[in-house]
C-alpha cells in the first residue's frame, strides 16, 4: 500500500499558500493512501432557486478532492492539471455541505486517474459522481 | 432546420428573472437553430495563481452555454437538468473572457445532447470541450 | 436495499434468448442488489499484437456487465439502451478473461446510472473503469 | 495548419502490417490535417436484434478513427494507446456501415484529444460522438 508523502496538515498548509481563495470554502478532511475527502462549506455563492447547490459547485468539489488526494500522494506539485472530467449528477443535493469522498485509481508517471463520489450532508446516497485525469509533471533531476 | 421558441432578447429576460446570481457574469451573445454562444465575464474570482481561468470556471461556461442552447430551443423551462457532462481541458486559457460555443446534436423527448468548445477571448485553439446531456422535463399536457 | 426482480438463472435464460450471439463470450457470474459480475472469455478475436486485450472488448464486457445489473433489478426489457459511456483505460491487461463488476449507483424511472470496474484475471489492480447511463423503457400501465 | 506526416496509402500499409485482424473490417477512407474519415463494414457480427449495430461496434470504430487520425499526423508508432473516451449514443443506426469523421483538437507531446462523430449510411444525422485520448509515446533521441 503506497502511503502519503504529504500528512493532511502539510496539504493544509500547502493549499492555503497557494490557493488562498479556497479559504472558508474547502476543507480538507482526511488524507490516505490514494484518497482523500474533502468538504465544501455552501453559502448563498453557491446555492440555485429551489434552494439546491449548483451543477459547477459540485464539479468544483470533485476537482478539488481528486486534486488533493494526489497532491498528498506526489508531494508539493501545483503545477499539476485536470485534463479529463467526467461527471454524473444523480441526485438534488440540499443546501447544506457537500463532501467529496476522492480516490485514486491509477498513479502513473505522468497521469493520476480516480473517482469522486460527491455526498450532501444527510442524505446516504451520493449526489453526484466523477472519473477524472489529471497531468502530473515529470520529475526534475 | 429546427428553429428556436425563444429569441435572444426572451432567452436573456427569463435568465434575468430565474437566475439572477448570472448577471454581469454569463452575456449571452447568440441564439441560433439548435446552438448559442456565452461569453463568461472574467474577473479576480474566477482566476488562479500564474494569471489563467479555473477549470470549474471553464466547466460552469460550458453547462451555462449548453443550458441556454436547449432553453431556446424548447422553451421557458427552469426544470431541465445537467445529468452529464464529460470535459477535456486542452489548453491554458488567458485572464481574459471565456466565449463558449454550443451545439445541440440530438434534441430528444426527454434528453438533450450535444456540445461545447470553450475559447479563451484572443486564442484560436479551442481551450477546452465538454459534451453534455440535459434531461428535459415532458411536456404537460 | 432493494433486490433484484430477476434471479441469476433467469437473466442467463433471458440473455439466451435474447443475445444468442453473447454465448460462450459472456458468462454471467454473479447478480446482486444494484450489482452484477460477468467474465468475458477471451480469445483470439479479443487479442491485439503483445498479447493484450483490445478496448474495444474491455468496453463491450462494461456494457454488458451494466445491462445485465440493470436487467436484474427492472425485469426484462431488452429494450434499454446505453446513451453514455465514460471509460478510462488504466492498464494493459493480460491474454486471459476479463471480469466486470457493475454497480447501479441511481435507478431511477427514466435512467440507470453506475459504473463498472474491469479486471485482468490474477491482476489486483484494475485495468479499465466506465461510468454509464442506461435509458430505461418507461413501465407500460 | 499541420500537414500528415503519413500519406493515405502509408496509413492503409502500417495497418495491413500491425492489425490484420481490421482487414475487411474497418477501410481507412481519407486522411488530412488533423483529420480521418473511416468505414466500418457492417456484418452479421456487429447487428443486434432488431437490425442495429451494436455500441460496441459504434465504440471500436470512433476509436479506431481517431487512432488512424492521430497515426497520420505524427507517424508510425504502435504505441499510442487509447487512456479515456467518453461516447454517447443518440439514435439507433441502420444495419449498413458506419462512416467515422475523427478531428483532433489538441496535438501535445504527450497527448492526442479530440471528437469523432459517427454516422449511419445514408442517415443525415450522427448516431454517435465521443470524445477520445490517447497517450503518444516520448519521442526517441
């Protein structure tokens, strides 16, 4: 079993320095091996008439979980991309927090390919579900 | 030639009133037979670190722009659904405006299929592509 | 937990009449709540140069092992039909079968949306992963 | 605009080498700029009841399409492999050929993205479209 490099106070620590903007709206909730979960806080930003949370905001959760569940796996990497996402919407989330619950699949020299399953708060079945690629950088030296 | 129900000018009144939250953000700028294009208003929110546009910025044009195509198409309605969507991310976009080109491939009784190529406002190469499908409420009646 | 309409018998007996063709090529192993698992034999024609399986057999034995969870838990309709298939190819497999395992993530009136995991037999890791939704006749009375 | 490195009659006589096993079953129709077109012949192996093509066949000829397209473009390399595709299937096609126009939307180092839509004879419009990746090995030397 491939473990962390990153413990989940160091991914904290990371995300905060380089993408302060998610700020309040992230959090990551626990890192391991080759997953992560993740929860986005909802406010009025994020919420559709009907009182439901947006389409985007989920794509959003889904891209970020995966994101941290392989920058724990890799190490300090930011330059890595989504190049691929493909995404199920199943069920109306209600306004409240979404959890995003990431794992990876296949970490390969250049590509990391996983899943997320995107959760509202209090409802046992998922809400949404992704498979998503993302281009990891080759290593220098 | 399937022509649209609504004209640009309803299109842009009925987001108006039903998705106030898009004002100032999503312009839609046309509305033809099966196809619109959205131009996404870039400003400091929807930018990340080295001066490009977020993938979930790139993936809310996309469902906004498809979501506008079938609207025209079939009318006032607030209930159709993304159950779909599948994004490649091709290139960095420029912290400039996002235009996104739809196109309806298949306009059923209850889904609505097609595509998005995503340009980045300056850029010839399309930036990123999505295909989605909308489920589409049966009409009442 | 909802059970499946169909035992394991007669989805093999409805598959038999209905998918002569599928005989001897897919074997139905297991059928579940929400889930299936079906072995594709490989031979020959599933082969390509350096002894791998092709893609195009990893995404007919994903389909197929879709259907057939599908057709367990909504009785016998031949009549469904896949409207999507995301599928990621993660590794390359082995000269021997493949084994599919399906799992309904949403049933729903009009669609059936899960995913399926596809293994080279004697490999732990997976060496495909597609996501697929399902269009489902709608009840008749 | 980037020119073939292969000519039709070189990608016909790369594919009679390394996959005899297409002969008869897929012709290499037209090779261009970031672009193929390929016939699949239709036979009793590819019907389903009904008089329709399988989406099997449907996804073996969108993906052989884009491989004959991104062939052309960069040379003879075996290698590539087939990493993500996400198909939809839109209307039942006829039990005649299948034609596949492939585009290439992004020719990177490591990675060829891009469409196919795939048609039935004679029917106007598409029956399927996906959206395809393939890995492109590192150049040598």
């Amino acid at each position: 079993m491939r473990e962390p490099l990153l413990s989940i106070s160091e991914v904290r620590e990371f995300l905060d320095n380089v993408f302060p903007q998610m700020r309040g709206l992230m959090e990551v909730e626990a890192v391991g091996s080759m997953s992560a979960r993740v929860r986005m806080k909802i406010g009025e930003a994020e919420l559709r008439p009907g009182g439901t949370v947006s389409g985007p905001s989920m794509f959003a959760l889904a891209d970020c979980a995966f994101y941290i569940a392989t920058l724990a796996m890799i190490g300090r990497e930011s330059l890595t991309v989504t190049t691929n996402c493909s995404i199920n919407f199943m069920r109306k989330p209600g306004p409240v927090d979404l959890i995003g619950e990431a794992r990876i699949m296949k970490l390969g020299r250049s590509l990391s390919v996983g899943e997320v399953t995107v959760f509202s708060e209090g409802m046992e079945e998922p809400v949404a579900h992704a498979t998503l690629t993302y281009s990891v950088p080759p290593k220098k030296g």
